[in-house]
C-alpha cells in the first residue's frame, strides 16, 4: 500500500524568506511520480512541481524546488523568496498508473 | 485549451437523489481520476480508469458509479445521496505510462447533500 505523508499542518514565513515543506512517502512501486500542488483560498489545484522516481536531478521550477531523497523516501519542496501569493495549503502527492495519493496537507502564510 | 471540465460548479442534493457529476477532457489523456476533499483535509482517490473501457477503485469507492466509453469524458454518478457525501469534488486527467508528468484538475464540483 502507498502512503504519504505531510507532518506540518501550518507554517508562517516572512516574505523574501524560503520555506521547506516536508514530505514523506511509502510505495512497494519501483516507478512512480512526486508532485507538490498548490491549493489557494479559492480551491484550484495548481501544479507547481514533479519528480520521478528514476530521475537524477532534483526538479526546479522557478522558485520552487524539490529535494528528493529516494532512499529517505523524502521529497520536501522549497519555496526560495516567499511572497505575499504563496499563502495557501500545499499538497504532495504520490502518482502511479493514473492515480494520485495525497498528504493531508501544509497550511503556508507569508506575512510582510 | 479547455484542460479539464466539470459540470455543475455547485450542486444541493436531497438525501436519497442521484445525478451525474460530468468531467471532460480535451487533451486526449489516457488516464482520468476522480477525487473527493472533505474540508481540511487532502483529495482522496474515488475512481479511476486508464482508459476507454477500463476503470477501477480508488480508496474510498462506496456510494459511486463510473464509465469510461469515451476518451473525453469521465462521468461520476451518485447512486442515492448521503450527507457524508456532502464534499467537493475534482476529476483529473493525465498521460499514460508509468510515470505521467502533471494530472490537470478540473475546478471542481461542490457538492452539498441536505
């Protein structure tokens, strides 16, 4: 069975600052997909990011990176200079074959 | 470019009625999902199919029908309402393989059982 797993239910950050978000993942499956969503107070899922299992590099898009530790089953995201639009819950999410699982969640606010 | 489309946006149901949440894609994605999110909490697997013809279980499956005749499109029915299904729904697209890059999500259906 997979799972996945978010243990910071909400953060504050100041803005300009970075932010780590954690997460952490089991799966028997030896091919699989790690994906980070961004959720804002008006319920759109937005991808941000995506790492595959058999990939070398860590992914980066923007100011989003991702920090993946396959033999940890880790793989956080960094948010580099947090703005004011960052404020929002974000997910991780482990995909195979179609189907996503979900962490329950980190609940991010930038302050000024 | 449309992506992902989910008709109603909102929907009240009375306990005991059915309906048929719609989700279209025109991206010719073989895989298609859908998703449930209970306030607070992260979206759980209802349905899914990998492709016309071919769905299966997610985790929380009970009280929900599906079919797949079509590449586009990845109906949701509601066989007979119950407030525990009160919840927003979202239906997903992705590419096929082992490995898809990126599942589009719909908007979201928000769905309230009285």
């Amino acid at each position: 069975a997979q799972k996945i797993t978010q243990t910071q239910p909400g953060m504050f950050v100041q803005e300009k600052e970075a932010v780590t978000l954690d997460c952490t993942y089991d799966t028997s499956d030896p091919s699989y997909g790690l994906f980070w969503y961004k959720q804002p107070s008006s319920g759109e899922m937005i991808f941000l990011i995506y790492q595959g299992s058999y990939d070398q590099q860590n992914a980066t898009e923007g100011r989003y990176s991702l920090n993946f530790q396959k033999a940890r089953k880790s793989a956080n995201l960094v948010i580099s200079a947090s703005q004011l639009g960052d404020s929002a819950m974000y997910f991780c999410a482990l995909g195979s074959w179609g189907k996503l699982q979900f962490g329950a969640g980190t609940q991010v606010v930038v302050t000024p | 470019n449309a992506g992902v489309t989910q008709t109603p946006k909102f929907q009240v149901l009375k306990t005991g009625q059915s309906m048929t949440l719609q989700c279209a894609q025109d991206m010719n994605h073989e895989y298609m999902s859908w998703y449930r999110q209970d306030p607070g909490m992260g979206l759980r697997l209802i349905h899914y199919s990998v492709g016309a013809g071919i769905t299966d279980q997610g985790e929380v499956p009970n009280g929900y029908n599906v079919s797949r005749s079509t590449t586009e499109d990845f109906p949701l029915r509601l066989l007979s309402a119950a407030p525990s299904q009160t919840s927003v729904y979202f239906c997903a697209s992705s590419e096929g393989g082992a490995r898809p890059y990126g599942y589009t999500f719909g908007s979201g259906t928000r769905l309230t059982v009285v």
